[in-house]
C-alpha cells in the first residue's frame, strides 16, 4: 500500500461572517506499508493517527490524497468493494464494535455472506476461525457479545477481521483496552496468524513497549503529520526527530540507568485548529532555530530512517543522541 497526501479536516463551526473553524486532523500524510511487514503509528492523542486508520478504511472520505493497494489506485482501477475484501479493522472497542443482536458465529460470517460466500461455507468459516483464535465453536458460536469477556470479544473481532481472507489488518488500539496478561495472549495470537496467513498489519498504540514487540518499521506522527518514519531498531535506538525523541524517553523502565527523573516534554500539543507556522513541533522543542518556525521541513534522510526535523541537517550543529537528554525540558 501506498499513501500520499492524505487529508482530513474537520469543519466544526463558523463564525458570523467568518471563515469555518477547521481542525486539521490529517494534514498531508505519506507512507508505503511494505508486504509482509508490520508498520506501527504512534504519536499522542489528537496526532490523526485513527483519523488515518479510518480513512484507510474508507469508513470517512478524505478530503485529498491517493491510496495505491497493489499497484491500483482506489477508487480508480481498484473499487471499494474489492478494495474492503482485502483490507480489515480490528478496533479498540471490543464491544461497540460488535452487533448485540447477532451471535458471534453470525457476527463472523455476515461479511462473507455480503460478498457472495454461500451461507453454509460462510457458518464453517466462521468456526474454523473461532478455532484458531481459541475459543471453541460449540461453546462461543452461539452466543451473544455481551456474554463474553473482553478479551474473547476481542478475538471474535479478529476472527471477524479474518473471515474476508484480507491481506491487511489495521489494528486500531487493539489490545489496549485489555488486563496485561490478556494483552499478551492476544498480541502472541496476531503474532501467529500473521504468520499462518501471510497477513500485512498497521499496528496503532499508545504503548510503545508493545510497538516495539509487535512491529518491524514505525511512523510517527505529531499534530496530523508524520515526524519520523524508519525501521523499528533505527527508531528507537537512534531517533533523528526531537519529538521521537521525547516519546521514547516517555517510556517506563525498570532499568534506572534508562530513567528519566524530569519530562521529556513541556506544554501541550498546539491547537489543530490553528497549528503553529513551519514546524508544528518548533513551540516544545529544545532544538528550535529561526528558521524552524518559518520552514515547514519534509521528511529527509536515507530510506530506512526519514525525518522532518531541521535541526537534524549536519549543517546545524545538533546531533540526537539516543540518551534524550537533549530533548527534556
């Protein structure tokens, strides 16, 4: 898959005579997710990244931008249709995103059954998948979502996500909402389906020692932009954005020589209605120069870690020492 230009805004008002109030949610996204691999997208709340999940999903129209899935551009070559048989969404709410008055085998076939799949094949289908994730047919087929815990109404929407035979799965804060030792359970699960179906994941979280478990390169983003974007070893080991930077210093430890005593971050992101001018991130960032905030930088630097930072060029003195030290405020 290929992303280019991608935007979101959201009009939420108008003054008297006034230009529309705008949040700019996702404001000119560009990433490939590569066959086979598993692209985790983490920034704080408000970054755009569900935002991004959900236009990938076609659940809301973008307002610009391109998405290429296998050399065929949606809604050019390639229609919605087809396009939804090969890409699926696990969500964060296990619950909403479940219908209370279907059962779960129903729950699981009713995608299939809309695209054709004759009823009966679509029934084995849907227990032959709730075998896979753990829970037995017999037991689980024929009950309903509020009969079960969260984390096998989580695995029912897995299955559910699995039953369209996609190629990719978006994972949207798909385990967050579980207890530690569900999580595991669940994310070692992912683990080996992607690997029994060949599946390609977006993996988004707030966790970032489960990023780091679960995925092979990592985009991050901060105010609807991506701020960095490389392999997962390149990203946390050495982060060329001050903003990754800091995310990563947030991450707890129970080794003290990699604790921070103070925040790696002062004040709250800008305003998406009226982002900061070049870099959104220049206002919180120790590094900030003149230029930073009258230059809106692109992301830069070899293929395997992209940046859009100035302050990361040779030519400006700093270096991101991996110990984040100077990022903290």
């Amino acid at each position: 898959m290929t992303v280019s230009g991608l935007v979101k805004h959201f009009t939420i008002g108008r003054k008297l005579f006034g230009a529309p109030t705008v949040v700019r949610a996702v404001d000119g996204v560009d990433f490939d997710v590569l066959k086979g691999e598993t692209l985790g997208i983490v920034g704080e709340s408000g970054c755009g990244k569900s935002t991004t999940a959900r236009l990938l999903m076609q659940l809301m129209p973008p307002d610009q931008g391109r998405i290429v899935f296998d050399g065929d551009e949606l809604g050019g070559d390639l229609s919605s249709r087809d396009y939804l048989r090969q890409v699926q969404m696990v969500f964060q709410d296990s619950y909403a995103s479940l219908n209370p008055r279907l059962t779960i085998e129903d729950s699981i076939a009713f995608g299939p059954r809309v695209h054709g799949v004759a009823p009966k094949a679509a029934t084995a289908r849907a227990h032959d998948l709730l075998a896979r994730v753990g829970l037995e047919p017999r037991r689980f087929a024929g009950r309903f979502p509020h009969e079960l815990s969260g984390g096998q109404r989580q695995r029912v929407n897995i299955a559910r996500a699995l039953a369209m035979e996609p190629r990719l799965v978006i994972l949207d804060e798909a385990v967050s909402a579980l207890d530690k030792s569900v999580e595991a359970q669940v994310l070692n699960l992912l683990l080996d389906l992607k690997a029994e179906f060949g599946l390609t994941y977006i993996f988004i979280s707030h966790d970032l020692n489960v990023v780091r478990f679960m995925v092979d390169r990592l985009l991050v983003m901060y105010l609807g932009k991506v701020a960095e974007i490389g392999t997962r070893d390149a990203v946390f080991d050495a982060p060329q954005h001050p903003y990754t930077a800091a995310l990563l210093a947030s991450m707890p430890s129970m080794d003290p020589g990699h604790r921070v005593d103070r925040a790696p971050l002062s004040g709250d992101p800008p305003n998406p209605i009226d982002p900061p001018a070049g870099c959104r991130f220049h206002p919180r960032c120790a590094l900030a120069e003149g230029v930073c905030s009258a230059v809106a930088p692109a992301l830069a630097g070899p293929e395997s870690q992209r940046a859009a930072c100035l302050a990361r060029q040779p030519a400006s003195g700093h270096s991101m020492a991996p110990d984040f030290e100077g990022v903290a405020a």
